[in-house]
C-alpha cells in the first residue's frame, strides 16, 4: 500500500454521507492515478466552504461543527470576519439553521469543484458526490446553485492568497495522519475481513473540521474509491502515546468500516430488521443524535463499526492487553454518550463470537451475533 500526499491547489461522528448514480467518472487515467493509493488532502474549494460555515453565526457558536480550539481557527477568524455580512455567508447561515447536515453536503460537493483563477469549474470526476445524509436529501447542488455568490466571496475576502500562504500549516496535517493514522494498516485488516475491496481511500480533512464526520464510496468504471471526511489527527498530552494513537485511529477506523460492513449488512437486512426495530432496547431516543440513524440496519451497523475496532486492536496489539482495556472502555463510554445503552454486552459478545475461531471473516459472526441481539 503506497500512501500519496496532495494538497490540492487546482485541481463526535455520526453521518454517513450517500451520493446518486452518476456522481461520479472514473477514467482510465484516474484509476492508474489512483489505484490502491491513499490520498491525504485539504482541497482548496473545500476549504473555503468550511471557511465560510466557520464565520457563521452557527459556525461561531457550535464547537462541534467546527474546530474552535487552534490557532489556524483563531487565523481564520482574523482574516475573514470582516466579511461575515456578505451574502454567501448568509446563505450558509441560513441553511445550517435550516439542518446541521448543510454542512456536510456544502463541504462534500465542494469537492466537485476547482479554481480557474477567480471562477469555480467542475474537475468533471465527481459530480453532485452529497446528495444526502440520513433522511435530509437534497435534489440540487448547493455549489452549483450559488456559484456565483461563492466566487464573489473568495474573490472579495482574499481567500486563495490566503490558502496559499498556509500551504506549509496544511503541509502539518498531511504529516501528523502519515505518523499516526496508518490507514494502509486499516485497509489491510478490512479487506483480510470482509470479501469486498475498494481501490482508493481518499481523505478530505481540514484544521476546520470537528466532530461531524462523514464517509462514502463511489463507483464507476469497476473502480471503488471512498472519500472520508475528517478531522486533523489530536494530540492529548494527559494520555500516552500509544493511547493517543488509537484514539486517533479509531475516529477514522470507524468511518471506514461503515464502508465494508454496509453493504455486508445489507445481504442480512431482513434478520437485522426484525432484530434491531426494537428501538427502545437499541437506542436512548432521548439523546438527539440518535436521530441521525432512524432504521434498524443503521442501528446494527453503529454498534458493529465501533466494535469492529476492538478487534482490530486485538489483532494488531496481540501483546498490549492495558492499551486494549484502555479501547473497550473508551468505545462502550463514547457509544452510551452518543445513546447506544448496549454496547458494553454486545461487544462482549463480538469478542467472545471472534476468539471461537482463528480470525474469521466477519461474515462467520453475523448469524450469531443477531441470535444472540435477538434475545435482548
């Protein structure tokens, strides 16, 4: 696995983001460029979006949409908060208020998109990627459809001289996932587990981004590419290193997988349904982001993609059983905290279902593990 770094000049997770048929065009080109690479970048018009939210009156009161707690935030609002009345930032304003899931779909159809000196021009591989999140579903491109109060804004705030000039910040970010993330090792792992491959990983991050994270994989062409949303890796000075790593891994691990057990899940849809419609057991319905999984698949598929990392941990660490303790207690708090009161009891039995035999395919669990949901 080749790890490719490109910032592109030109050219708390809860979401998972769907695109539409023909989002995309993967040519020959693209594929040689792109096959069984990851590719770690802060595209240029992706982050004038995230700018743009940023200086929101939302964007100005949600620490958890975006990042408040860096100085590259601070920067932002230094340089573009004069302009926080012009009409592009109103319009974003207007449509976060209207649904936090805007700021997915404003940022991930940016990707469609690169400068032609002061104009917007489609790259003309993806196409309208964000069409929805969850039950909000979109039928126009918001990039599209207010391309031209984007450009106005860029061109009047300065923003591309400004990206510019941040290039070796940016250059940061790209280092800090190459030491810590270690996607490839992920992406190997993954694929020993679930009969399904995807070609390319591609990350979109951004100092901007915070606790809403989102994943898809398009195809086109018998390519798979997934593009990940996240954030920048963290650095936490009270834990260890080896805990920071994982921490670190498991905010992009459990975005992955949702790319591998998903369309495995969906071969079970019918047991899962009659298993997990049993929301009152499932799910703390009183905890709003909750809201953001609204069927029974979705539901199976969070508990198994934040239990899936325990194993991988077991797997990869076989010798640090502190770092593994360390791991299930911080995935059954965060999965209580995100209103999943299960997590702890299926998890366990994940783990008990996966030491039976000598690393199975997660295919092999299912029909147990829902035997086992199914008494709950």
């Amino acid at each position: 696995m080749r790890i490719f770094l490109i910032i592109v000049l030109s050219t708390f997770s809860f979401v998972c983001l769907y695109g539409q048929d023909n989002a995309v065009r993967f040519n020959e080109a693209y594929i040689k460029l792109n096959d069984n690479k990851v590719n770690i970048e802060i595209p240029e018009v992706q982050e004038l979006t995230l700018i743009m939210m940023a200086i929101t009156d939302h964007g100005l009161k949600d620490s958890n949409m975006v990042n408040h707690k860096n100085s590259y935030h601070q920067e932002v609002l230094s340089h573009f908060s004069k302009f926080k009345d012009h009409k592009a930032i109103k319009i974003c304003d207007s449509l976060l208020q209207k649904s936090l899931i805007y700021y997915i779909l404003i940022s991930s159809n940016s990707y469609g998109f690169q400068f032609d000196g002061d104009s917007l021009i489609r790259t003309n591989v993806y196409t309208f990627p964000g069409k929805g999140v969850g039950t909000v579903e979109i039928h126009e491109d918001p990039i599209v459809l207010y391309r031209k109060e984007i450009e106005d804004f860029a061109k009047k705030s300065g923003f591309r001289k400004f990206y510019q000039s941040h290039k070796p910040y940016y250059q940061t970010i790209i280092d800090d996932y190459i030491k810590y993330a270690a996607i490839d090792k992920q992406k190997k792992w993954l694929e020993s587990k679930f009969d399904y491959k995807i070609n390319s990983y591609r990350v979109l991050t951004s100092g901007l981004i915070g606790g809403i994270n989102a994943t898809h994989t398009f195809e086109d062409n018998n390519f798979k590419e997934m593009l990940l949303y996240l954030p920048v890796i963290k650095h936490q000075a009270d834990i260890d290193q080896d805990f920071n790593r994982a921490l670190n891994s498991r905010v992009i691990f459990t975005e992955i997988d949702h790319n591998y057990v998903g369309p495995l899940s969906s071969t079970f849809k019918n047991h899962i349904d009659t298993i997990f419609d049993r929301r009152s057991i499932w799910v703390d319905s009183t905890n709003k982001s909750t809201n953001h999984y609204p069927n029974p698949i979705k539901v199976f598929d969070e508990y198994l993609t934040w239990g899936l990392f325990i194993l991988y941990i077991m797997d990869t660490e076989p010798k640090n059983q502190i770092l593994l303790s360390k791991v299930r207690e911080n995935i059954d708090d965060r999965m209580k905290l995100k209103g999943f009161p299960k997590s702890k009891e299926f998890n366990e039995e994940l783990v008990r279902l996966y030491n039976q035999n000598d690393f199975p395919k997660i295919r092999n669990i299912y029909t147990d593990l829902l035997k086992w949901s199914s008494k709950q």
